[in-house]
C-alpha cells in the first residue's frame, strides 16, 4: 500500500500564495513602500532602548522560581541583619562591598616585604577615601560589629606574626582568643607539616559597607571612588592587584547591552558582500545584485520593525537579545537565496505577475512550513523559568513574523520590479535598455558591459549558473549511486557515534562573569578568584526551618547525624564548623547546667547570647520558642562550574535525607546555581516540544507522511551532532547556551523541510531523480545561504564576549551540521527509505500495460 497524502492545506495554501504571487507583480509599489513607512514607523521605538534595558543578573538569569529565592525569602524572615553584628557569612545577600586580589610578583610570597608594604599601602589609601566633599569616609559608612568597623584581620595578624615571631596557621588561626578563618583570604598557600603558613601567592581583602537605604546613595559613591583609586593606581612593582565591588557585575553587563549592534553591522556587511557576489551574472539583464541587496535589507527592517514595536509595548532588552539579529539575517538569506531560485525557473517571457504567481506557489510554502515551526517555537519559549529566555523568545518571535512577512511584501515586491527591469531588457545598473546580442560593429568589450538579456531557448528560463547545473549534473547524480549511499551512510554512522560519545561528555555550569567583557575587571578578579582561592568554597547555611526539641537528648543526637552527613561529602572540610548548638551545650556543661530540661535550655538562652552576641544571629527565639535555627559548614574545592553542580546537588540530597528535622541549605551564590538543576530539562523540554512542533506542521504541509518523519528525526540528528560537538568544543551547557542552542536547532531544521518539500513535489516518478531535483533547486540556495550566514556571523568569533562567541560556536555547529543533513543524508535518505505516494498508480498502470 502506498503512503497517504497528509498535505491537508499544502493545496489551498499553494493556491492561495499563487493569487498573492499574482498581487505582488501586478502592484509591486505598494507592497514595496508600505514595509519602508511601517519599519519607519516601528523603528522610532529605539529611542526608549536605554529605558527598557533590564539586565539585572538576578532576575533575567535565574529562574523565576528557583528553590533558592524560596530559601533565602525565609531566612530573611527568621534571620534579619543585625548591623550592629556584622557577620559576612551571615549575609543572605551579596551585601554593599570593595574588594582587591593582591598576587605576588614572581611567585614570591606575599606576606613578606616589599609585596606585604604594598599591600598595607593600598589597604591605607582605602581607608583614606572619602566623599561629599570630604565628609564622609570608610569609617563612617563601614559594616559595625560591636561598634566597630570590619576590618580585614589578616594585616594585623601577618603583622604581629612578623613581629613576635609567630606562626600563622592554615586555614584556621587563633588570634586574640578568637578563631579566624583565613581560606577565604590566603590564596595559594604552602604549609608545613603543622599546617604553619611558609608562603603565601596572593591575598584578598573586603570592605564592607552598612547596607541600609539611609546610606546607599553615599555608599554608591564610595564604591566609584573606590574604582577610581584602582583605575589610577599603577606604582605597585611587587604585587598585581585586581579590584571589584557589588556593583561592579551588574555595571559592567549595563554597559555593554548594545555593544552586539556593532558586530551586526560588520556582519549584515560581510552578508551583503557574500551575498552580492554569489548572485552576480555575467548577463548585464539578468544581474541580481540589488536583489541581493535588497533581501539582506529585508532582514534589516524586520529586526528593526520588530526590535521598535516591542520596545514601544515595553518589552524588557536584554543582553541575549543582541544575538537575535543574527539568527533573523540567516533565516532572511535562507528565504531570499529560495526565492532567487524558484524565480529564475520561470520563464522570463511571461509577464511578470504571472512569473510572481509561479515563484511564490513553489517558494513560500517551503518558507511558511519553517517559519511557522519557529514562530510557535519560540511563542512557547515564552513560558521559560529564566525571564532573559522569554525576552529573547519574544523579540525573536516576532522579528521572524516581520521577516516572513517583509520577504513575500517588501523582498517580493522588489523581485518583481526586478523583474520589470529584466522584461525591458534594460541594465542592472544604469537602467537603460540594451541589446540582446551583441551587434558585430562593436568590440567584445562592449557586449562584456551593454549586452544582456539571455535565457534558455529550450526551457524559457534564465540559463542556470555553473553551481546549480553542479547538482544537477555532477553532484546529484554521484549522490545516488548505490556504492556513494553505502559511504554517506557509513559516514553517518561515523557521525552519529562521534556525536552521541560527545554528549556523554557534556559539561554544565556557566562562570557569572562571562557575562562580561573578556578584560573586565569582573572578569580579571573573579579568575584569579579561582584561580587561587579555589581550595575553600562558600560557607553554606544549615537551616533547621522549623521548630524542634534542642533539648531533647534523642532528638539532638538524630539531627547532630544529619550534620554530620554534612561533613562526610568529600566537598565539606569536617574541622570548620559553626555550631551555636555546640557551643550552648559547652556553655551548660562549664556551668553544670541541665540543658536537658526545657525550662533551664531557655532560661539560660539569653546569658549565652550575651556572651556570644554572634550566634544569637543563628536562632529564631520567638514566644518562648525557636522557629528556626541555623548552622554553617565550609565547602572544599569547588575550583568550577562543575564542582558547584556537584556540590548543591549533594547538599540538597543530604537536607532530603534527614528525617530527623526539615533542613534547608543556603548561600547567597545559590540563587544562580539553581539554574544548573534548570538547564537540562528545559533543553530537554524545548527540543521536544520542536519536534512535535515540526511534526504536527510537517504533517499538516508536506504531501508524504514519511518524509515529515524524515524531516522530525533530523531534528534529533542535528540535536544529537551539535550537543555532542559543543562538548568537544569545550562549550557547556548554561542558560546562555541552552538559549542559542535552542534556538539554533529550531533553524536549522529549514534546511531538511526545504529538501523534503522539493523531493516530493518534484514531477519525477523515481525517488533518485525527485532526489536529483531537488537539490538541483534547492543544493545551491542552502549552500549559499549557509555559507554567507557562517561567514558573516564569523566576526562574532573575535568578540570580547563569551555570548557572542558562544553563539559563533553553536550557530557555526547548527549551520554546518544542518547543510550536511540538507545536501548529504536527507537525499539519501529520501531516496533509500521513502514510499511512493504514486505507487498504486504505477502497478495499475504496469498491469495495463503487460496486458497489452
């Protein structure tokens, strides 16, 4: 039994282009002009680009709904600051604070002389900066404990230790009865048996500032003051500093929301250049430079008709959508390269309304089954857990609608006044008409520049250009012989191994500052951040979230086991610990108090707490009970995104484990590693729902059932190739990633959807010559199309930015992959595994005949 037809509305669809086709060549003028005054209109909208940029990193880059903002929502409620006990671990946010890196030179050590004076000179200017004209300065503005400013105690230790001769211990030293963490501010520390500090590579020093709204306008300007005392400071021979604040990600990002328009502008340059030489003719007549032109401008005027009309609603701007242009100019090039192809097929002695109708009955509806797949992908993408996503998704969507729209109004009323041009037999640049052939009183130089107007004779169409008469008389034919299938479907194997291996190798996790510039200051501190502070991670939060018997003995012991399980992960140091817990219980024991009773646990609370104001900040005493109490452990070796994966997830399944209380873990850093537990599954999530998508619409256009099928599985091939490939091109899986390769894999399924229509609307009835046909209409276009877009987009691979040169990656990677799926496989495929919608015609048609 042969396959059904499934092309439910590819008919009256076709019919329906073919009356539009008609519409745009008899009235081309309006079509034409009517997209110029609209973009006009629509691209006033970008004067409010600076109101509507909202690259907040917290809110676009983190999912809207990530456990972590629900933890950090009740430890503000149980645990609110007491900025008279300033406690940086305590912070549930990252707080108001200067900070520099200060690494020795030559590897030397830096607590030692002259590195060490540079570092107290530095650490002095600081002190000494002051605002409002001198009336304001740190001391006035820092964070308090015990009615005095938080200093940074490693000066005073490396100074007394140099003084009494004394050893520093590492990571945990005693100084003034007190202990003192020093994991987070020694970096790159060599210790002896008895774990005394010998040297030390670098040293990182915080101010911290009140974090009140009564100071936050003098503290901003502290902070700017801050930068410019770094910015100028350049006389320290001995030491490299690298210096950073709490606002100095998200000004950094701020400042470079726009910074993609540049790149697009050398890239929509490089595209009309590309663009322009593979449509030139020799012909004078049939030229199509401007056409050329003019289809990379229609991509121009969708970004910028869809970029104004959502900046007018109000639509957030977010960094990511700088990346959207790119993607609208390789799905405008796709499109126009389609067009110039369907076009030059017809038969340039029919009028040019009629010649229109042809073109878009054959063109638009190869367009419309792609664009319409993209336009519902990226509508659902608006339902994302990361705001960023659903802006991208958004300006995204509607640019492809504008784009759709502009190549069959404004790219098609231009072919048709094109083709005008090309009835007249006039010259593609001065307009004048010329003749046909060249007459025999002139040179041969003149008939190289004023002569043109050739077609076909045979066929009544422009005569094909070498590259197209390549795939249909070289390239296709050596495609489908028996022995070349047999390789390409070795090959594809090769592929799809080498692809699947790689996605087991994908890594996830995204470093916050590769959202900024390359030589940023965000950039250059936090790598040496972890570069020499990796050995001690953050110090994690263990929130008993609900009230429980401390007192009890039993109960006691169950939640000292969960702590415990806490400190066997290979990432917590066991020996850094802070118990408010245990230390009220070594209070009662000194005392001889029974802390085993209720009454004496609580009456006996409040003198602990004196003793030990800090802790006090660790237990929610509310109405003669405690709510909530909390706990703090020190990770180890978190040296990268990966470790930070690692890490939250054996916390959480550590808190999920203990029955003996609810247990909560929280750092102010979680709230951007929420996304890892995020990206996975809405990668998952997005391609599935691109699968169906294409499917459904596949189904719906596409005359055969298992060529839509064909069409669907190259989705999960390309998928399969550009995630395992993305692996060996060291690019992780992020929110920024999961963007573009979302996106990307959305577009490149163009490429197969384009092939498959061709093959089975082509008019031969055996499937290597539908497949021969095929890429003898379409081979050329997607090898222009994906070519000039590579090529174009390959400025983005010198870009200081990780997300440009991420989308470089990934794009080049869809793009490729894809134009092998298009001109390689799929044909293979089509003409190897596809039933003939015909077949019961042909065998009714060979029984006649044998008859006979």
């Amino acid at each position: 039994m042969g396959c059904r037809r499934t092309d439910c509305l590819a008919r009256p669809l076709s019919s329906l282009f073919e009356r539009l086709g008609s519409l745009v060549g008899t009235w081309p003028f309006y079509f034409f002009v009517i997209p110029i005054l609209l973009s006009a209109a629509l691209g006033g909208g970008f004067t409010l680009l600076r109101d509507r940029e909202d690259n907040h990193v917290e809110r676009q880059f983190t999912p809207r709904k990530g456990p972590s903002k629900a933890t950090r929502a009740f430890v503000r409620e149980n645990f609110p600051y007491n900025y008279h006990m300033f406690s940086q671990d305590r912070l549930y946010d990252k707080g108001s604070f200067a900070s520099f890196i200060a690494v020795s030179a030559n590897n030397s050590n830096v607590l030692a002389n002259p590195a060490f004076e540079d570092i107290i000179r530095l650490n002095n200017e600081v002190l000494n900066i002051t605002v409002d004209n001198g009336r304001v300065g740190f001391n006035e503005l820092c964070a308090k404990a015990n009615g005095e400013c938080v200093h940074n105690v490693i000066l005073e230790i490396v100074s007394s230790s140099e003084k009494d001769k004394t050893s520093i211990r590492y990571p945990v030293h005693t100084h003034r009865s007190s202990s003192v963490f020093l994991g987070s501010v020694l970096g790159g520390v060599n210790t002896d048996a008895n774990s005394s500090v010998i040297s030390a590579q670098a040293v990182k020093l915080f101010y911290y500032l009140e974090n009140q709204e009564s100071t936050a306008e003098v503290s901003k300007l502290w902070l700017t003051e801050f930068k410019e005392l770094f910015s100028k400071e350049s006389c320290c021979k001995h030491i490299d500093v690298s210096y950073y604040t709490s606002k100095s990600r998200q000004e950094e990002i701020d400042s470079h929301t726009i910074d993609g328009f540049p790149l697009f502008l050398i890239t929509y340059a490089c595209a009309i250049t590309i663009s322009v030489l593979s449509c030139l003719r020799r012909d004078n007549v049939r030229n199509k430079l401007w056409v050329a032109v003019f289809g990379v401008l229609s991509s121009g005027l969708a970004v910028l008709s869809s970029f104004g009309l959502l900046l007018y609603i109000g639509v957030p701007f977010v960094i990511t959508v700088a990346n959207s242009p790119f993607l609208i100019l390789g799905i405008g090039l796709n499109n126009m390269f389609i067009m110039i192809s369907d076009w030059q097929h017809t038969n340039v002695c029919d009028p040019v309304p009629k010649r229109m109708a042809h073109s878009y009955k054959e063109a638009i509806m190869s367009i419309t089954i792609t664009a319409l797949t993209d336009v519902l992908k990226f509508f659902i993408g608006v339902m994302s857990d990361f705001p960023s996503v659903q802006s991208f998704c958004l300006y995204t969507s509607t640019s492809i609608i504008f784009c759709y729209i502009y190549t069959i109004t404004f790219f098609g009323a231009f072919l048709a006044l094109n083709g005008k041009r090309e009835a007249s037999n006039r010259h593609w640049l001065t307009c004048m008409k010329i003749p046909s052939e060249n007459p025999d009183e002139y040179s041969k130089m003149y008939h190289i520049c004023c002569v043109g107007g050739d077609y076909d004779k045979n066929t009544g169409a422009e005569r094909k250009q070498l590259a197209s008469n390549f795939f249909k008389d070289f390239y296709g034919p050596f495609l489908m012989k028996t022995w070349v299938k047999g390789v390409v479907i070795f090959l594809y194997t090769v592929y799809l191994g080498t692809s699947i291996y790689g996605c087991f190798h994908v890594k996830q996790g995204i470093e916050l500052y590769d959202l900024a510039a390359d030589n940023s200051l965000v950039t250059r501190y936090n790598k040496k951040h972890r570069w020499y502070f990796s050995d001690y991670g953050p110090s994690v939060m263990v929130v008993v979230s609900e009230e429980f018997p401390y007192w009890n003995r039993t109960k006691r012991y169950q939640l000292q086991e969960c702590i415990d399980d806490f400190k066997r992960l290979q990432f917590v140091d066991d020996d850094v610990y802070t118990s408010w817990l245990d230390s009220y219980l070594s209070y009662g024991q000194e005392r001889d108090l029974n802390l085993e009773d209720r009454d004496v646990f609580f009456n006996n609370l409040s003198q602990f707490f004196v003793l030990f104001p800090f802790l006090q900040q660790d237990v929610n005493l509310t109405g003669g009970a405690i709510h909530a109490s909390r706990f703090f452990i020190q990770t180890v070796d978190i040296a990268n995104a990966s470790m930070e994966i690692h890490m939250l997830k054996g916390l959480k399944t550590v808190a999920e484990k203990c029955r003996a209380a609810s247990l909560l873990v929280y750092n102010q850093e979680f709230i951007f590693y929420d996304q890892y537990s995020v990206v996975v599954s809405s990668t998952i999530k997005n391609v599935s729902v691109i699968t169906v998508v294409m499917l459904v619409v596949s189904l719906l256009l596409i005359p055969n059932p298992l060529c839509s099928l064909w069409v669907t599985y190259s989705i999960g091939s390309v998928t399969a190739g550009v995630t395992g490939f993305m692996a060996l091109w060291d690019v992780s899986l992020d929110s920024i990633s999961m963007i573009i390769f979302t996106v990307c894999i959305g577009f490149t399924v163009d490429f197969s959807a384009h092939v498959a229509y061709a093959f089975v609307s082509s008019n031969k009835t055996r499937f290597n010559d539908k497949a021969v046909d095929a890429l003898s209409s379409l081979g050329y276009p997607i090898l222009q199309g994906a070519s000039s877009t590579i090529l174009g987009v390959s400025v983005l691979a010198t870009s200081e930015f990780h997300i440009f040169r991420t989308f470089f990656k990934i794009f080049f990677l869809v793009m490729f992959i894809g134009m092998l799926h298009g001109l390689v496989f799929i044909p293979v495929f089509l003409s190897s595994l596809t039933c003939n919608l015909d077949k019961d015609k042909n065998k009714d048609e060979g029984l006649k005949i044998s008859k006979l």
